[in-house]
C-alpha cells in the first residue's frame, strides 16, 4: 500500500504505511530504503538519512539507499556527498535515479565532462516501460535540455 500511495505522491499516506511496513518487517532493507525515499519526499530529510544509515549498516551496496544519501548530503555536505558517490559508483548496476544524481554532484564542481557523462548515461539506460521511475518522461526531459545546455557550451 505504501508504494501505491507513493507513486500516486500521496506522500504523507504512503509515509504512514511504510512506517507500519518497517515495524512489521524491520530487517527488510527494501522496505526500509523506500521509507527513507518518502521520508525525503515529505521533507523529512534528518529522518531520511538517519534510515539511509539503517540501510546501508545491513546492505552497505544498497543502490537506493546509497543515491538517497548522495541526494541529500548534496546540499547540505558535498565533501561526504562525492564519499558516498565513490561508494556508489562501485556498484555494478546503478539505479537509474544515481545517474541524475551524479550529474547533479558533478555540475556543483563544475566537472562538466563529469557531468555530461552521467546524463548520458541517464539517457541511455532509462526505460519509459518502467513504471517503478515516477516521472520518467519529465526527467527525461529535463535531462535532454541540460545535456543539450552542456553541449552548447563546450562548443
């Protein structure tokens, strides 16, 4: 139920559900990951990193919980947010949502090549049939402009 309510961005419902889900289930990392996802999406982010940290002391190469971290020391702590990029840039198969990420760490630096790289990436792996990616088409979008904006620019 949790999920259902996140995907329809009933954040707050969806909060409560996965809340019951970790009580019920509080070794199941995924469930834990998701929560800390709606977490964020509620602006809990103290919340969100503290179940990141859960997460990742169970399943330390836990994707989601790895991108989430990033996403959210981004604003706050970029020297940990690149730490925790190297880590998840060890995983064999990123979520889709790191590569966005990534770019956007790699554009605060000002590594345009970094960057770029990512976005392509983004581009290419993403998968409109995938309805596990909330918004994909407006993210694809966006991504085509910066990737394009980027393009300009090294010209």
């Amino acid at each position: 139920m949790g999920l259902s309510h996140y995907f329809l961005k009933d954040y707050e419902r969806a909060r409560e559900c996965l809340q019951a889900a970790v009580e019920l289930l509080p070794d199941q990392v995924d469930v834990l990951a998701n929560y800390a996802e709606t977490l964020r999406q509620c602006g809990d982010t103290n919340g969100a990193l503290s179940s990141c940290e859960r997460v990742l002391a169970r399943d330390p190469l836990n994707g989601l919980a790895l991108t989430l971290k990033v996403q959210i020391l981004a604003d706050a702590r970029p020297d940990l947010a690149w730490t925790t990029a190297e880590d998840l840039l060890q995983l064999e198969s990123l979520p889709l949502s790191a590569w966005e990420t990534l770019e956007r760490l790699c554009s605060l630096r000002g590594d345009t090549k970094g960057a770029r790289h990512a976005l392509q990436q983004f581009l290419t792996r993403a998968n409109p049939d995938n309805f596990w990616e909330s918004d994909l088409e407006g993210r694809l979008q966006s991504a085509r402009e910066r990737l394009a904006q980027m393009e300009q620019h090294l010209e």
